[in-house]
C-alpha cells in the first residue's frame, strides 16, 4: 500500500509515526487503560492517519498533530466501547466517559500548547526589557502607567516600547511559522 504515496506523503508519515507515536500511545492507555490493548489501538490509529494521508499534507503541522490526536481520542473510545458492553460499564464509568469526551478537547489543548511555545520561543528573542514590558501589559494586565513607573521609563517610550516589542513579537512569530511549513 505504501507504493501508491508520492516521496512526500510517505516521509510525512513516517516522520508524523516517529514523532506522535508515544503520544498517541498514552492517549489511547488513558481511556483503555491496558497496555497491550493500547499497543493495538496505536496501530489502528496509524492505519486510520495513512489511510487520510492526502489530509495530513495539506494541514499546517500543529493542526496535522491535532487531526492525529483527534483520530487518537475517537479511537480509543470506540474500542472502550467495544470492549466493554453496555451492560458491563456501570454509570461511574459511563460519566466519566462522557466527561472525558465533553470536557477533553485535545486539538485545543494541543494547539494552546503550540502557540504557547511558539510565543515563548519567540518572546525569548526580544531584549529583556521588551520581554519584561510585553509580560507586564499582556499577562499581569498592567496600566501603561503602571509599567512606565515599574521599568522606570517615561509613558511614551513605555507606550512605543510596547508597541515595537510587538510588532518584533509578531515578525517573529511569522518567521517561526514559515520555518515550521518549510519544515513539514
């Protein structure tokens, strides 16, 4: 089967097995808990990801990663499902199931977890003072003036500071994600 995908889709699934293969593997022991049920689910989750492979190659990677671990999820619960019948699951079990399903949105998470990384690698690029400013208005939630009398600058340069920072921050940002589409 691998002999109909061009040089390009048979790389990305290797590199996406190489790469999401542990990942995927406790995403499935989480909801199977059985290692050796989750080794086989594993499997057909790859099998699942090479048969849309056509899909993988037109996303950008982190959503690539949150297709997989979508693919991941509804697997695993499919054969938790399968597994245990409905007459043997009891009610805890179905709850949490179901909880799991609603309040577990891996592709969110993944993705929050990308853009996070992303802005703290980039965020590491700019000058400490840029940083500490950026940090002050963005996460603390501070006052322009607030800043200012922290950092010890007057409100303008504060106000341009934040400004430029920002503008670097995202130039940045632009730069790391065309380098992670070159890359995929």
């Amino acid at each position: 089967m691998m002999n109909f995908l061009d040089d390009r889709q048979r790389s990305l699934f290797e590199e996406m097995y190489q790469v999401h293969k542990k990942t995927v593997y406790y995403i499935a022991l989480k909801y199977l808990k059985n290692e050796q049920v989750a080794e086989e689910a594993v499997q057909e989750i790859f099998f699942k990801a090479f048969c849309h492979i056509e899909k993988f190659s037109s996303f950008e990677p982190y959503r690539a990663k949150g297709y997989l671990m979508q693919i991941a999820k509804n697997t695993s619960i499919d054969i938790y499902r399968k597994e245990n019948n409905r007459w043997d699951v009891t009610n805890e079990e179905e709850i949490e199931l179901l909880t799991i399903e609603d309040d577990f949105c891996l592709e969110k998470m993944i993705i929050k977890k990308e853009i996070a990384r992303q802005l703290n690698l980039s965020l590491n690029d700019l000058k400490e003072i840029d940083k500490q400013i950026l940090t002050l208005r963005y996460i603390e939630e501070k006052t322009i003036k607030e800043i200012a009398e922290t950092v010890g600058l007057s409100y303008e340069n504060t106000r341009t500071r934040i400004m430029r920072a920002k503008r670097k921050l995202a130039n940045s940002l632009l730069e790391e994600k065309e380098d992670m589409l070159n890359e995929f």
